[in-house]
C-alpha cells in the first residue's frame, strides 16, 4: 500500500512538473509511456526520445487538424481520393512533384485549367492539404467569396486589406476563378491580391477559361488581364486536364448497363 500511494504521488510531481515545463499530452499518458518503458526495457535516453517524441507528434496532429479547419477546405479532398485511373491524361508525376511543396518554398503559382468537373478544384484541394502537413498555413476560397471580401475589406482601407488571411497566407487556393465574369472595380481588386502576393506566397488558381479568355472574364479589360497575368504566369505551372468529368462517370456507368 505504502509503495501504491509512493509511486502515485511519485506519478503526480511528474506530472506537475511535466505541465510546469510546457508539456501538454505527455502528462495525460505518462502512464502509458511508463509502461512501456518498463516492458521494451528502455535505457533514460530513450525513454526522453519517447517523451519529446510523444508530446511532439500529439502536437503536429492538433495543428494539423486546426489548419485544416481554418483553412475553409473541402472535407476529404486528397490525393489519396483522387481517381488518377479515370483522368489518365493528367500527368501524375507533375502531381507528385508538386506535392513534395517545394513550389511553396520557391513561392511558385499552379494554374489548373479545363472544363467543370476534370478535378481542378479536388487536386487543388489536396495540394493545399499536403501544405498544411508540410507546416505551411493554406487558404481556400472560391472566387466569388474571395471578391465578396475584398469588396468588404477595401472599405477599411489599405492597412487592413494588406492584413487578411488571403493576402498573408502561405498558399492562397482561388478556386473557378470564370464562372461569373468580374466588373472593373472587381478586377482590380483581384489584381491587388495577384500583385501583393507575387513572390511573397504561392496561389494556385482553378478555371475553366482559357488563358486567351481571360481578358474578357476581366472586365473587358485587356491590360488589366495581361497585368494580372504578368505577375502570376511568371513563377507558375500550368495544368491542362482534358478529360472527362468525374461528375458524368456515374451517368456513363449508368448508360452503359442499360
């Protein structure tokens, strides 16, 4: 009984202290970590190994998960879920390459083109998770919520449009950037975005018009167009997908059987 209440109260200072130092999870499962000290006969400077490594993974996941739900990304949009076997026109080692985040770190754009429903916004997505895992922060908008909110921010002037998550974040995902043509004062604004980040962060934009279609899809605005383009073609990969849309494929399938 004595030994009992000796290695619980034991238990609890190191806890105390664990906590005092910063810890968060450690001392939750010190417990556990003690035990399996003990079973795999761990020498102390494992046993530390165990301890830092604990506490550090527990808290790369909570960071993760907390990117992940500040991001505003689409739940369940990965690499993983992503059907490289139906868009077999879509180069998968560009994919791949991509997602090692080096384009991140060199603050390179992606620009994926095609028609709705070839994925552009699934493979968008999904680089801006491998982002978040690879420790950068990420954002994610659609194109209409992005201008509702440069539209909202601009009236607070300059200092707080520069300070927006969409202006400071690492990786900045507009996605179908073309479905609603933009009037003159909404493309200037999505150039202040453009030029603001060109080479302090990566965008990666989805659309389903060409880049010789852009002017139009700005406001008419030719110069404006070659402006934004200017900035954001310069450091850039660009990603054409042409295959079919994954929307369809139930249908086909469906057409198929009948």
């Amino acid at each position: 009984m004595t030994t009992t209440t000796t290695t619980t109260s034991e238990l609890d200072q190191s806890r105390k202290l664990l906590q005092d130092l910063g810890f968060e999870f450690v001392p939750v499962q010190l417990p556990e970590l003690l035990e399996r000290s003990v079973k795999e006969k761990l020498s102390m400077p494992r046993f530390l190994e165990l301890v830092a490594s604990t506490e550090r993974s527990a808290r790369e996941e909570r960071r993760i998960k907390t990117s992940l739900k500040l991001s505003g990304l689409p739940i369940g949009k990965t690499l993983d879920t992503y059907d490289f076997t139906f868009q077999r026109g879509l180069d998968r080692g560009k994919i791949d390459l991509l997602s090692t985040c080096e384009f991140l770190r060199r603050r390179e754009n992606i620009l994926f083109l095609g028609a709705p429903g070839v994925g552009k916004s699934h493979l968008a997505a999904a680089l801006a998770v491998k982002a978040i895992q690879n420790g950068f922060s990420a954002t994610f908008m659609a194109a209409d919520t992005l201008v509702d909110a440069l539209r909202r921010d601009e009236e607070g002037g300059a200092r707080r449009l520069l300070r927006r998550k969409y202006m400071t974040t690492a990786l900045l995902v507009i996605d179908e950037l073309g479905f609603q043509a933009l009037d003159r004062r909404d493309a200037h604004l999505l150039f202040k975005v453009v030029s603001h980040r060109y080479e302090r962060g990566s965008t990666v934009i989805t659309s389903n018009k060409g880049i010789r279609e852009w002017p139009e899809m700005l406001a008419g605005d030719e110069v404006l167009a070659t402006a934004i383009l200017d900035r954001f073609l310069h450091h850039c990969h660009v990603l054409q997908i042409d295959g079919r849309s994954f929307r369809l494929k139930g249908l086909e399938r469906q057409v198929k059987q009948s």
